[in-house]
C-alpha cells in the first residue's frame, strides 16, 4: 500500500507500512490528534533495488527511505 511518515515534535519522524493488514495498528501507534505533527503518505518501497539505483541522479538531492532487516524504515538524505 505505501508507507506512512509521521514528523511529530523537533523535526522527529517515525516511518510505518502500510498494509491492508497492518492500518489498524499503524492508526492506533499514531501520536495524539492534540500534539503537533504532519502525516504525509508515501507510495510503497520498491523491491528492486539494482533497478532504483541505476534511476538515481547524478546530480542534485536525493531522499532514500528503506526497510532494514529488523522492519524498521529508515531515511537519508544527500
């Protein structure tokens, strides 16, 4: 389905899967509606990473976010 970035107090971002499976506990892990934060909604990682590499810029920004072996998401930027 896509992944989920929930930026919350001083710029701190959690990343959650999204899945048919998984929305109810991702919506119930989300911080209070009264604290301040922005939900932004990205489409889903890509499985072939040879294939994202090669698309890459040679010039300018990139943001990567990944899944590690723990199924945590992670995120650079350069």
């Amino acid at each position: 389905m896509g992944i989920l970035e929930e930026e919350y107090v001083q710029n701190a971002s959690r990343w959650h899967r999204l899945t048919s499976d998984t929305i109810d506990t991702v919506r119930a892990a989300l911080a209070p509606p009264r604290s301040p934060g922005r939900v932004a909604v990205w489409p889903d990682l890509a499985s072939d990473t040879a294939a994202v590499l090669d698309a890459l810029p040679t010039e300018g920004l990139i943001e990567a976010v990944w899944q590690d072996s723990d199924g945590q998401a992670e995120k650079a930027s350069g």
